[in-house]
C-alpha cells in the first residue's frame, strides 16, 4: 500500500528519493512527501501525485545527503497536505515516514495531549513521531533508543524510517507486519518497502524481519531487536533488473503485463514440467510432498485475484487428486475460529508475499499444527520465509495494480501442483503426460490470443459506456468468469459481476435487457451444452452477448452477438487461455474510459494493513 524510500550517502538524497516514490506509485496512494536533513529537516509533503510534489520543491533543497520519502494510502484521516507523510514534532527536530496502522493510536494520543502536546494532523503516524520526541526528552537517551522505546509501547504494523537533526548523520527504520527492504550500496545505503525504489542503485539487499530496526550511517549499518539484541543478517541479492520495472514501450504497464504472460507463464513451468520425463518436479516442497498427498484436506487462503485463483485450484486439485479443498477469504479465516488440525494443508496465495490478512492467516494456520505452503512471487517476502514450504510462481515484477501475470502465474503453479498430487494415484502416467503437454503448449496460445488485441479494443469501442456487465462461466472457468469482472471494475469503474452460467437465473437474469453486455466464456467442454442455453435464455431478454469460444465453433456464431474465439485448451490449460481476452477487454474499456489503469483509484498493489 504506501510507499517508503530512504537514503544515506554522499550523493544528492531528492532526486533519489522522488525516484523512488516514483517507482512506488504503481503500490496506490493519495498524496506523496520527503524529508531531507541538512541542517534543519527541509519538509516537503503535497496531495497528488508525485509531479505534483516535485513541482513544489526548490532546487536549492536538492542538495542533503540524507533522507526519507512516502506515499500514502489513507487510513487514519483524509488526503490532504497536512495528513501526507512525513510527520515532525513540534520542535520540528524529528521527521518520520511510516506503513501500517498505530492501533492504540488514541489511548497515547490523549497521554501525550495531557501532556501538552499538540497535533497537526489527523494520522497516527504524528502520534508516533510525538511520542519519540516525549520518550527521548524524558529519558535523555540517544535516537536510536528513543524510537526502540516507542515501538515498545505501541500496538499495531509498522514499516517506518525517522530522521533527526540532533543525530543528523544516522537514519533509523524498522519492521513491523509492514515490508521493509534495506539496499546495501558502496558507502550508500536506500531504504524501500520493496525492491524497485532500490535496484537502480544496488542489487545486494537484506530483508528485515518483524521486530527488528536498522541502525544507518555513511559508514556502516546495524541491525537490532527492539529488545536491543544485535541481530546478524544475510545480504541476498535481487533477482530482477532496472529493465523489468520499465514499460518497455508499451503506454501502461498493464498492457505490458498482458502481453508478458507467454513468458511468465513459461518460466513458472521453466524445470518443473519435465515432459520426457512425464514428471512435475517441485523442489520447493518436494520435502513435505506425502503429507501433502495424504492431507485430510487442502485450505487454499488468498485475496483479490488470488482468491480467483485459488478457485481454480481447488477444481483442479479436487478433478485430479481428489483431496478436498477448501478456498477462504484471508480476510475471513482467522476471525471465524477456523476447524484445522494435523492433517490438513494451508496453501497462501500472494503475488506480493506481504498481504497482510494472508500473514495472519498462516499465523493462525501454523499455531494450529497444520501444514502451510505458500505461493508467491516476491522472493524474501514474508510469506515466503514464514511458510514451512513453497513454490515461487517466477512471473517477474508486476507493477499495474490490476494483476494479469500473477493470476496466469499462479493458476499454472496450482496446475502443476494438481498433476504432482495427482500422477501414480488418480492420473496414470499416459494422463500426467497428456496434461503436461497441454500446459506446455499454453504460451504459444496464449501469443496467439495476443493478436487479437485490435479487434478486442473494437469490441471496447462499442461497450465503453456500459453501466453494468455480467459475466458467466462453468466448471474451470467460473472463477475466470470472476476474474474477469473483477478487472472490469478495478480499471474502468464499470459496474461488472460475475457468476455460475446456471446461478444466473437464481437473480441476475433480472438485471437484463437491451443495454446489459453478457459476456460468457464458451469454450467446447463438457458444460458446453449448458452454456448453450444459457445463452439462449439471455437472447430471449435481449441481452448482448459476448462469447469466448474455441476456434472451429461454428454454432456459437448463432447465439452470440459478437465472437472471440480462441485456441483449444482443455483441463488445466482452459482458465490460462480464457483469461487473456477479459484482461484485454478491461483493459482498452478502461482507456477509452480516459482511466489511469496501472493506478486506479482507492486501489493498492498490495494491501500491506488490514
């Protein structure tokens, strides 16, 4: 959700900073500022966009060495200048940057007022920077142990970064439930609560674990407990490069992430799906693969797209290996008392690692003895080190807000995952190799389905000002009918649901007429025939229909309005293929709607808070 960027070194710190927060903006946010110490704190905070704070800073502020910069996604007051970040005390000798939520924000906050403490803004970010300054005027300490103090009264996440001109060549941050990623450069250290405000300058980082701070100066770093133990830690290095955070000639970096999943998807199987071989191989979790084949039943716990696709992977894994599963809101899970034991298996979803009901959901999973394997693409995150086992989905940065690589990515994990569970037991080896094959073949399909881009975006033309969408799907590809919607709604603001082809007629059926675009995914399976009248009965309501169906069909070009077709896939292939024209669609609606589609608004890229 919010972004922070921090710096210590010998070059100007605000150009790398407003870089930074630049390469932060896909996370979602309302209004943007940095500190800079030289001296004084130089503050400069504006609501907007990160243009729009750039505008307002002097070029004589460019110059320190030293400071922090953020973008904010609202939770405690609205976006406005005074509640943007950083927050000072009133001395004005702290500034502070913080991710997460103060819970007992207003137990301290009415302490410190009696206290004669005065507040500027409505965030619980000041409340903390205020409470420092009060611990480290009390106990006449030093900054470090101030903030070390302060975190210990607390309740609540936090990713936080402070600065202070009594200190002046020492930059402090720590973790808490919120990501915090420290760059180790040449006499140089950036700050980032992920990777890319980092990688342009250094590619050797080390990830902060909850609890702990960073100690920063020219010369050196340390890391601690906010128990005040030293804590020893590995530097690891990024993966990825600056190239793969730029839109590479493409407007938005949506499309671009439309356009990548051949490659995304092909490097999530890349020495896993070993077709001569007949075999799917998983190192992440090859130590836990029996208790994961005789698990009394499977709980699949993600949000958003990843929710989506968990469905879809509870269909395969319960066609193919037929072991229970189970898919819940993250969001839900740990609140209603969950019946888990032993036996059963907790797979997480994440494209970031860091969704904060995700985490506590894995929380709540392992204090209960089960078993729990994630599934993320952020590699370090914290989903990724708290799991007792997983598998990266490999799909590369994802910058748009609206994920398109990560549910391909994700889905085709879960496929190989099904097939692993399933071959020897209830795939035969002929059958095993039959699916690996058909998931093999997905990315040369789905670059087919790419071309088709110029006449999606003139089916957009005709439905661009549509009020409300509805879309339908069977089996495989009643989650992608969902998916489908969602990315509708995300970008466009466009009104879209979807359901079970047959549930439309429980209520939705009610919503149609002459101006509700349907679109349905039709492809030839076994539920074909039943799309068929569903169909029918939309047509009956004048309905527009929109079809996704398979290439050769020819019958579909009776019912529906307008045709997209596209290349055969069957089992676990069909939702990797049936996605591909919903993103595009959402997509061009979107920009025709003159929408900002890698940031929509109120939307965060990962929701780091709950």
């Amino acid at each position: 959700m919010c972004g922070i960027v921090g710096y210590i070194g010998k070059k100007n710190a605000a150009p790398i900073l407003l870089d930074g927060l630049k390469r932060l903006e896909y996370r979602g946010y309302d209004s943007a500022g940095i500190a800079l110490l030289d001296g004084e704190i130089i503050m400069h905070k504006k609501k907007g966009k990160v243009n729009d704070l750039e505008k307002v800073i002097p070029e004589e502020s460019l110059a320190p060495s030293i400071g922090i910069g953020h973008t904010r996604w609202a939770t405690h007051g609205e976006p406005n200048d005074t509640n943007a970040h950083p927050h000072m005390n009133e001395a004005e000798d702290i500034a502070i940057i913080h991710n997460g939520i103060i819970e007992n924000y207003a137990s301290i906050k009415k302490e410190l007022i009696n206290k004669g403490h005065t507040f500027k803004s409505d965030t619980d970010t000041e409340v903390l920077v205020h409470l420092i300054s009060e611990i480290w005027k009390k106990t006449e300490c030093d900054f470090e142990t101030a903030v070390r103090l302060a975190l210990k009264e607390v309740d609540g996440t936090y990713g936080l970064c402070a600065i202070s001109k009594k200190e002046p060549g020492k930059l402090i941050c720590a973790r808490n439930g919120s990501p915090l990623i420290l760059g180790v450069g040449e006499n140089e250290y950036v700050i980032g609560s992920d990777a890319s405000p980092i990688v342009a300058y250094t590619r050797k980082v080390i990830y902060l674990s909850d609890g702990e701070m960073a100690i920063l100066t020219q010369d050196g770093y340390s890391v601690k407990t906010i128990d005040n133990i030293e804590m020893p830690k590995a530097i690891e290095n990024l993966t990825f490069s600056i190239a793969a955070i730029e839109k590479a000639g493409f407007p938005h970096f949506m499309l671009k992430e439309i356009f990548e999943q051949p490659e995304a998807i092909h490097n999530s199987m890349r020495g896993r799906a070993l077709l001569n071989d007949c075999e799917i191989k998983l190192g992440g979790i090859s130590e836990h693969i029996e208790r994961l084949k005789n698990a009394k039943r499977i709980l699949i716990c993600a949000c958003g797209t990843s929710w989506h696709s968990g469905l879809v992977g509870e269909y395969l894994i319960e066609e193919f290996a037929r072991i229970p599963v189970e898919v819940e809101y993250a969001s839900e899970f740990r609140y209603r008392s969950p019946i888990i034991d032993e036996n059963d298996v907790v797979i997480a979803i994440s494209q970031s690692g860091e969704t904060a009901d995700t985490l506590a959901a894995i929380r709540e999973a392992k204090k209960r003895g089960a078993l729990v394997m994630g599934i993320c693409n952020v590699v370090g995150s914290s989903i990724a080190r708290e799991t007792d086992c997983g598998i990266y989905t490999h799909a590369g940065p994802e910058i748009g807000v609206a994920s398109t690589k990560a549910f391909t990515a994700q889905v085709t994990v879960l496929a190989l995952l099904a097939i692993k569970l399933s071959k020897g037991r209830t795939l035969s080896e002929a059958e095993a190799c039959l699916f690996i094959d058909e998931l093999l073949n997905v990315p040369d399909k789905i670059r087919k389905i790419l071309k088709l881009n110029d006449q999606i975006l003139k089916l957009a033309k005709l439905f661009k000002d549509s009020k409300n969408f509805l879309y339908l799907g069977r089996g495989f590809n009643f989650p992608v009918s969902l998916e489908g919607a969602l990315k509708l709604k995300e970008i466009s603001y466009i009104h879209a649901e979807g359901y079970p082809a047959a549930e439309m007629k429980h209520g939705p059926i009610a919503l149609i007429d002459e101006n509700m675009p349907v679109v349905f995914i039709a492809t030839r399976d076994k539920s074909y025939q039943k799309i068929v009248s569903n169909i029918e009965e939309v047509r009956s309501r004048k309905g527009r229909v929109i079809a996704i169906a398979s290439e050769g069909d020819q019958e579909i070009d009776k019912l529906a309005e307008f045709v997209i077709r596209i290349p055969n896939g069957s089992g676990p292939s069909s939702p990797l293929l049936t996605v591909i024209p919903l993103q595009l669609l959402a997509y061009h609606i979107a920009v025709l709607r003159g929408c900002n589609v890698d940031q929509p608004r109120n939307l965060a890229k990962s929701v780091t808070v709950e």
